[in-house]
C-alpha cells in the first residue's frame, strides 16, 4: 500500500524532520500539537494541524486515542511516531493497526521484547551475543540479588527494565549500600515507568557507547548501516555523536554489524531500528539495549551513508522490500552531531527556558541544521529541553571536527543558556580530537570555568599537533584504526 498521508504524532524538530521527507515524498501531513506549540514550526510546516489539548503531555502528545481518532477522521494512511512520547508504547502501535492504519515503526511485539530490558537481555543471549554480566531474571528477591552482586563483583548497576532517556539507573559502588539502593530503584522505577521491576548489571567503568544502525523490511531481509559513537554523555544521555567512530576497525564494524542483525532477527524486527553497545578498554563489546525507533542521532548516520532513515522507514511500513544491500553501503567521510538544548552546563545542565531572543542558524558547506524553532519563540518548559541539533560532516574526523567548531561560532543563540559552548569545549578538547574519550569525559574534563576559554585558530593547532605528538610518543594500543594515526600526521604537516 502506497502512504498518501501521514500523521506525525510528535514535536519539535523531529516533527519537522519527518514531515520534510514526507512532502519529498509527495505524501500529504497532518501535524498535532499542543497549546503550548500552536506557533511551533512543525504546525506551519504541515499541510494540516490539529490541536489535542493543553501543554502537559499526558494531556496531549500523550492521548494515544485522541490521535488515533483524529487520523482517522482526516483519513490518514499512517502515523510516525518520531521518537519518546508513544514511540516505544507497544499499545499505541497496536492501536494504530487495529484502527487500519500503518504505524512507521516495529510491530508491537517486537517493541514489547525490547522496550523491556530484562526480555531484551534474554531475546539476546539466545543468539549468543555478548552482554555485560548480570541478571538474567528481574530481581524479586533482595538476598539473591546481593548473592548475586557480589558475585558479578562491584561496583555494580541497578537498572530499570522498562528505564530510557537515561533515567532509572543506580551504580553501587559497596555491599553495604545495596539495599537501600535497591529499593529506591524499585520505587522510582514505579512511579517514572509504572513498573518496579530492576535488575543488576555489571558496572564498566570507563566504558565507550557505540551503537549499530540496522533497518529491516517485512520479509525478513536485514542490512545495518554501520556505527555511531556516543561516548560524550551527561546524565547516561547524550549531547554529542558521531559516525564512524574514531576507534572502530573494519573488523570489529563487521561483527558489531552481524550481532546487531542478530539482535534484530531475536524479535522479528522490521522498520529502523538501534541496537546499543558499550565497549570496554580492549574494545570488547557488549550488548546493552535495542531501541525500537528512529534515533535522535540518527543525522549522522545519513550524512556519512547517504540514505535519508525516514524515508526507509516509510518504505518499509508500506510493505516493500529493502531498496539496498550490505554490499552498496559504504561509510564515507565524518559526520558529528551536537544537541542544541536549552540547559545550563555551567550549573550541571539543568534545563534552561526562556525566549530565543536572538536565534540566528550557522549555514555554509557541510552544515545541517535539524530544529523546531524560530527567532523570539519560547522554549516550553513541558518537554524534553532539545532546541535542535548541529550537525557537521566533511571528508576527515579533524576537518568535521574544525567545521562543527566554525558552525557553533555562527549560532548565535540569546535569552536562553545552551549546550552549545560546552560542545565548542569538547570540539576543542585534545583527548577528544585524538578519539581518547569515554562516557566519563565530562565528569574527568570539564568545569563551567573552561566556558570562558575561547582559543584562538593558531593555538588551537599548536595543542592539537601537542596532543598529537604525546600520543604518538604513548605506543598505541592494539586495536587503534589507521585514520586516527593518519589524521594525525596530516596535523604535524600543516605546522611545518
Ligand atoms: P536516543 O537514544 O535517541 O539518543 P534519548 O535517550 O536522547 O534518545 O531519548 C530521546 C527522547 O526520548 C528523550 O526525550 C527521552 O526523554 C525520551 N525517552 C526515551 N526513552 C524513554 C522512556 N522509556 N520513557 C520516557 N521517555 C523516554
Ligand atoms: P537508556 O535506556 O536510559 O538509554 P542504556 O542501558 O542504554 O539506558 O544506558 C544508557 C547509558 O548508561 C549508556 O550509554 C552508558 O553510558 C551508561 N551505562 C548503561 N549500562 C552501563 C553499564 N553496565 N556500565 C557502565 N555504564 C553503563
Ligand atoms: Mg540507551
């Protein structure tokens, strides 16, 4: 069945990302919203909108029947549920279909399997595919649980099953602090998700996120389009991506690819989808979660692949068979995004609202922009604080990264904090130029104070050929790719 119309059941800049291949596509949207968004850029953008109600989500992004109720009338084909709101909410796509509609996404029952991280871990093991050592059963009982910790050995994780965006994870670091950690585990995983139930998992602790992208169609075909690293995280969320990763050899691409598919077949998926990784220090990999959407930093991953993930996901929901194989995907040049949220760095990232008073976007080469505002807009303090996302690519890691550094000078954002000096921070930092970074970066590199250093463009290259030669002179580990070595001489010679 061919998508004449389509309904986007979400916000923001993913809203308008989704409706921007869908008018390429000649597929006619329908935009929802609520009263806090009736100016959103996203309500303009579609051919129609609807309101569903006040600002509180559960009021309105969240009336998963009102929505399905106002496709219906509009007689839309399909509704794309970007990503949080009722993207992974198994009943809603279910819904969706039962209602006759095409829902741009996994069947229900592979969102069920993988929307729970226990079911998800077990989904897993039956493909062997390895995973961080654990529990393989929620925990019911606290004495088994302990028994079980100290086994694993500490420093341990207490994880949420139904857990996401970060939220609903406890590290214990001593026997003794487990109890009472685990039951403000369990009683937070009630009231955020509306389900108790936690696990343990081991606790790396300088680990790497690097995550596959995988799309499937609904005759069981499976290709994956390569890595996205993560690392660089506050909160266990991530403001900063990019892809390939810096560290990643063909070889261990290959197999992170092939058990990404593995994970993917464990559920019957269909549609895009990611599959998360952590990697320890001798690039070991362990399989983490599987999310069952289209991801926030899903940008980069089309940038260095040349395939719009909307447009598959489209594809795929209207029942046709992949458009490509394995073998026509190649990664070409580097891609990093930046997340542009409206939060203070230098007071722990806290959400910051307030009015765009001066909202001017970066353009040029090799510059994307993916937002949901305008100049003078209010950034609503009822959703997650994300104004939109910068994103760089160009032929070399260190010319993204030199672009992306550039582009963040040109965003010229006032009246409201953002993340955007934080990330000219990291842009600049030697440890992430040289692709040596974990998900501790933050908490081992910066302060708010580094917001006031500003290097110039010559000393900026003088610390870079420094960093370069210190990490020259440390023998390389085994494992580290060719680029990084390469673009590194390419920085030697630019001085001489
Ligand atoms: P990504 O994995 O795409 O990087 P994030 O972790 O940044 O995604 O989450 C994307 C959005 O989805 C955020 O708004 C986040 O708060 C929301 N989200 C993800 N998982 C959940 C969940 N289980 N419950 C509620 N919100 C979630
Ligand atoms: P969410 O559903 O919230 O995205 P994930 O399981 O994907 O939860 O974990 C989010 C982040 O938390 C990871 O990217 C990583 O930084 C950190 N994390 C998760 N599990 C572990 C672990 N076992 N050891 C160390 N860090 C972890
Ligand atoms: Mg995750």
């Amino acid at each position: 069945m061919n998508i004449k119309k389509i309904l986007i059941a979400n916000r923001g800049e993913i809203s308008l990302r989704i409706i921007r291949t869908a008018r390429e596509m000649g597929i006619k949207t329908v935009a929802v919203y609520s009263e806090a968004d009736r100016a959103a850029l996203h309500v303009r953008a579609a051919d129609e909108a609807v309101c569903l109600g006040p600002a509180p989500s559960l009021q309105s992004y969240l009336l998963a029947d009102k929505i399905i109720a106002v496709a219906t009338q509009l007689r839309v084909d399909a509704i794309h549920p970007g990503y949080g709101f009722l993207s992974e909410n198994a009943a809603f796509a279910r819904k969706v279909q039962e209602a006759g509609m095409i829902f741009v996404g996994p069947s229900p029952e592979s969102i069920e399997i993988m929307g729970n991280k226990v079911a998800a871990r077990q989904a897993a093991a039956r493909y062997q595919i390895p995973m961080v050592p654990g529990t393989e059963e929620a925990i019911t009982d606290i004495k088994l649980a302990k028994k079980k910790a100290s086994e694993i050995g500490y420093p341990i994780l207490i994880k949420a099953s139904a857990g996401g965006g970060g939220k609903g994870m406890r590290i214990v670091e001593r026997e003794e602090e487990f109890e009472p950690q685990m039951q403000r585990a369990v009683s937070e995983a009630e009231s955020a998700f509306g389900d108790g139930s936690v696990f343990i998992e081991k606790y790396l602790t300088s680990p790497r996120h690097i995550e596959i992208q995988i799309l499937g169609d609904q005759f069981g075909n499976y290709i994956h389009l390569f890595e996205r690293e993560c690392s660089i995280q506050r909160r266990h969320q991530k403001v900063i991506e990019e892809a390939p990763s810096a560290i990643i050899t063909e070889e261990k691409r290959q197999a992170m690819g092939e058990a990404a598919i593995k994970v993917a077949k464990a559920c019957n998926y269909y549609s895009a989808g990611t599959v998360e990784f952590i990697m320890d220090e001798h690039l070991d990999f362990y399989f983490l979660e599987m999310n069952t959407r289209l991801q926030v930093e899903h940008p980069v991953t089309e940038m260095v692949t040349g395939k719009d993930l909307v447009r598959e996901q489209i594809h795929i929901g209207e029942g046709k068979p992949l458009s490509f194989a394995q073998e026509d995907l190649k990664v070409k040049g580097h891609a990093i995004e930046v997340r542009v949220y409206a939060e203070d760095p230098s007071n722990n990232f806290l959400p910051a609202t307030g009015r765009l008073n001066t909202y001017r976007r970066p353009q040029g080469p090799g510059v994307r922009v993916d937002d949901g505002f305008e100049e003078g807009m209010e950034i609503p303090i009822h959703y997650d604080p994300l104004i939109g996302k910068l994103i760089t690519y160009h032929e070399t890691r260190q010319e993204a990264i030199n672009r992306m550094i550039r582009a963040i000078d040109e965003f010229q954002i006032t009246g409201v904090e953002t993340t955007l000096g934080f990330c000219k921070f990291v842009m600049q930092h030697p440890a992430f130029r040289e692709g040596r970074f974990d998900t501790k970066f933050i908490g081992r590199y910066f302060s708010p104070e580094h917001l006031e250093t500003q290097f110039k463009p010559e000393e900026l290259e003088m610390l870079a050929a420094m960093g370069v030669y210190l990490y020259e002179q440390s023998k390389p580990r085994k494992g580290v790719s060719e680029p990084m070595a390469s673009a590194g001489s390419n920085w030697k010679n630019r001085l001489k």
